[in-house]
C-alpha cells in the first residue's frame, strides 16, 4: 500500500495530489476503476493491447541505444 509523509505545514490538498499522483503511478486508480464495473471482451482486449504497445515502446527506446551484434562502439573497439 502506498503511502506518504505529510510534511509540517503542508496543505492537506498538496499532500492529497501527491498521493493521487502516486496511486496514478504505481496503476492502482486504473486497476480500481477496471474492477468497479464489469469489462467486456472488446475492452480486455483493448487494455491488454495498449499496455502491450506502451512495454514495446518503453523496449524500444532502451533497444536504440545499445549497438547491434558485431557493431563497433564509440571507441572503436568492436563489442563481443
């Protein structure tokens, strides 16, 4: 469960936000609005497809920075 530290003085509604804004975060709003109400087929399949595609994304932006097999890296030493 998540939590935060409310710091002296602070608002109660800026310690909500950042409350808010890490339930958004770690996915537990979505997960609570996905289990309010019942979820149709069509939309299982849309859900699980957009999370697929934001994984693909987030591996090939790490993917574009690493050298293919056999390319030479920066140095020009040649990568095992």
């Amino acid at each position: 469960m998540p939590e935060i530290q409310v710091k002296k003085g602070e608002p109660v509604d800026r310690a909500l936000k950042r409350l808010k804004t890490k339930l958004e975060s770690e996915g537990i709003l979505e997960e609570v609005r996905r289990l309010r109400a019942f979820e149709t087929p069509v939309e299982k399949t849309r859900r699980k497809a957009r999370a697929a595609a934001k994984r693909g994304k987030i591996r090939f932006r790490f993917s574009m920075n690493k050298p293919a097999a056999g390319e030479r890296a920066e140095g020009g030493a040649e990568i095992a």
